[in-house]
C-alpha cells in the first residue's frame, strides 16, 4: 500500500495486487500458521480526498484472542462444534499435555489418546506435546502424523518446549520425558539430573495448569520424581499426582495367571506396594482369581514368595535381553490404564495400584513419600485408598523395605522439595533395567 500526494491539497491512496496473500505454509520456530488465499484482498483502491476530509487511520480490530499461537498446520484452524451436526454429543474439549512427546513411549500412547480409546468416543481432546531443543523437529513429525491420522475427535495440536506455555489450562500432565541412566550413573546422580526436570516442571504446572491438573508420572525413578513434582506444586493438590506402577501391576496379573492356567481377566485386587523399583511389592495375599483368594488357587507358596516376586520386578530387564529394547508399547498401554481407571468407575469389589501421596494412608506407611497403593475410583478423576486389605509378616517386612528406599530417595533431593541440603545414603542399587 502506498500513500502518495497528488496535490499540496489532496491525497492519492492505492493498493496494489502485489499485495494479494498467497497460499502457503509459514512455519516458525514452534509453530506453523495457514495464510488462506483469498481472491477478493487481491483489487487496486484509488481515491482522492481534498485535505480538509483527510483523517487519521483507523485501526482494523483484528481479533488475535483465537488465534492459537502454538498450533500445529490443520489444527491452526477453528472449528464450531455446535455447527457440527454430527458432534453434538461431544463433550467439553480436554487439554492433555505429554512430556517427552518425541519418545517410543509416546510414539505409542498418543495415537491412543487421540483415537479416543482413553477418554471415549465422545471426548474431543488437545494434545499439547513438549519435547526439548534437541527434538524439536521429531516433535514436529510426530505432529504431522496425527494430522495424517485424522482422528475426529483430535480437535488441536501443539508443540513446544517451554512448560510455561505447553501446560497452560492443561487438565491432565503425563510427565514421560526423563533422562535414561548412562554407563557408570550411580542412581543419586539420575535422581539429581531427572529431580531438577520434574522440579521445573511442577513449578510451571503450578503456575499456569489448571488447579485440577491430574498428573502421571512416568520418567524414572517414577515415585520420587512424583514427590519432586508435587513438592514444587504447591497450589494443586498433592493427591492429584501419581507415579506409574501399572505396568507392574499388569505384569504381577499376567505372572499369577500363567501359573493359575486362567485368563488374565479372571486376575483381581492386585496391589504393587512401594517403589518402582527392585524393592516392589507384587501383594499376591489380597489378590483373587476367579473371585478366590490365590493362595488358594495357587498353593506353591515358594513360587509365590520368590520366583513370582523375583519375575515382575525383573520382567523389565528380560524383555531387554529378548528383544534388545525397552518396553516402550507395554508401558503406554499401562499409562492409558492408569488414565481410564481414574476416568471410570472402578468395578465393585477390585482395585487397582498407583504411586500416589501418603499423607493419611490407613496403612501406617510413612507419611510425605509417593507409594505404591491399593486405590479406587468413582470415575471422576479422584481416587480413595482401599481400606479392606489384610497383611500378614512376610508382606509387611517388604512393604517396609522399599518404604525404606523411598526415603533414603526423599533424602537425597531434599534440595529439589524445599526441605534443606541433600544427604544420599542410598540402600545399594535397586534402579530397573532400562530405567
């Protein structure tokens, strides 16, 4: 646009067709914005007014409030459910936001997320993925596959790397991404590096989520990462954080119906007790098969106390040595079980386990640690402990071992909650493989 006096008097005013938008795709550092061609900008305007009809330019309101800074190509554009027909049984838009969201693990659960299968059919969803500097462009690929996918019920992507900005009004945060151990790392160090991700990370979900967040935590060691996260997360409310132990839990199901010669469905009330680590609990004295407690299906008491145990807390480190590879697909399953066993009610009778808050646990575990615990739920994101489980000797002594562990761990990030300098005085190396 040009403007060019004609006359001491007058004014001459053009806008030329070079002006015209083209159709392309601009993209920026982290994100990708449409410019729709439109045929009617592309027109030359001339006039003349006399100097005393010239007035001062009114700006054009331009309304930049809906634009989504951060989304990814299709998703930049705006959708009217209620002028959808088709979708007006849909339900409010959820925000999930997922760190390490250029990972294995990811490259599995996200595609589940958007399908629908964690949060129904009629659950449209945002996915709003963080990844690092180093990622970034996997980040974007992982992107593209989505919009390829064309899940209808895939409302919004959006990529990033800065917590503050992905985890705005965000209703559920799985925290995948973490550090692997590296040859020769002593489990201090990897809580110490892996502490300060979740402490930045709690700090920004404290800032900016949504005071209902639900958040998961995967990236490893799991429990006190959770503790680190929420310590650094003073306005959400402790009991919204977990560490995962569900893929535990699947294993201890798959294990004790093998030996049963039953389908796992027919596996119940089974509880991971402590750490996600060696030190784990598989609790086989509450689980039932069939609805009958396995001590009476299953009368090997020594296969019970040792190879079974000994078998979930290795099953990690096996599935490495078959297949040269963690178990990134098995445990994107467990994520979304976790999900869906928060999100549904949970059948009458069972439970299930997660490394949640033990501030006023029934149990007589220590308090201001995150444990592995029978939990169930009404299906509205909440949970409650379950207070019908039995102990005996032998559970009690290993229940107490790993609590042990989680506190030596809690020790050693004192610096990372807010409670002073940090002592690591660990009990020996108990990390899982692949961890």
């Amino acid at each position: 646009a040009e403007l060019t006096p004609t006359s001491s008097s007058g004014l001459h005013f053009s806008l030329s067709a070079s002006s015209c938008v083209s159709n392309r795709l601009s993209p920026g550092r982290d994100r990708f914005f449409i410019r729709p061609y439109s045929a009617s900008r592309c027109f030359r305007i001339s006039c003349s007014v006399t100097s005393n009809e010239i007035q001062a330019p009114v700006a054009v309101k331009t309304d930049e409030s809906k634009k989504k800074a951060d989304c990814f190509g299709v998703f930049c554009l705006t959708y009217d459910l209620k002028a959808e027909e088709e979708t007006k049984s849909w339900k409010k838009l959820i925000s999930v936001a997922v760190s390490g969201a250029a990972g294995t693990i990811s490259n599995h659960l996200l595609f589940k997320l958007a399908s629908g299968e964690v949060f129904g059919q009629d659950q449209p969803i945002a996915l709003k993925l963080l990844g690092s500097e180093r990622s970034f462009q996997a980040l974007e690929g992982v992107a593209m596959e989505l919009e390829d996918s064309l899940y209808p019920l895939l409302r919004e992507v959006s990529i990033g790397i800065d917590p503050y900005e992905v985890f705005q009004d965000v209703e559920w945060a799985l925290l995948i991404g973490a550090k692997p151990r590296g040859p020769g790392m002593e489990r201090a160090g990897l809580l110490d590096i892996n502490g300060q991700i979740f402490a930045a990370q709690g700090k920004a979900l404290n800032a900016v989520a949504s005071r209902n967040v639900k958040v998961i935590v995967v990236g490893n060691p799991c429990n006190t990462n959770a503790l680190i996260c929420l310590k650094n997360a003073p306005n959400i409310p402790p009991k919204n954080f977990h560490a995962l132990t569900r893929l535990d839990e699947n294993r201890a199901k798959c294990q004790l119906a093998l030996k049963a010669g039953v389908f796992y469905d027919k596996v119940s009330n089974v509880t991971i007790w402590g750490n996600h680590s060696t030190t784990q609990v598989p609790d086989f004295l509450n689980a039932r098969i069939h609805g009958i407690p396995v001590k009476d299906v299953i009368r090997d008491t020594r296969w019970l106390e040792e190879e079974f145990t000994e078998k979930v807390q290795k099953r990690g480190g096996a599935l490495i040595q078959k297949w040269g590879r963690s178990s990134a697909a098995s445990t994107a399953v467990s994520i979304v079980d976790a999900i869906k066993s928060l999100v549904t009610p949970t059948p009458e009778g069972d439970w299930f386990s997660s490394g949640v808050y033990t501030g006023g646990n029934p149990y007589g575990i220590a308090e201001d640690i995150v444990f592995s615990m029978p939990c169930r739920s009404k299906g509205d994101g909440d949970y409650e402990l379950v207070k019908d489980v039995i102990f005996n000797e032998y559970l009690w002594d290993r229940i107490k071992k790993t609590e042990a562990e989680l506190l030596a761990e809690k020790k050693c990030v004192a610096h990372l909650t807010g409670e002073g300098i940090a002592v690591c005085d660990l009990p020996g190396d108990t990390m899982l493989p692949g961890e």
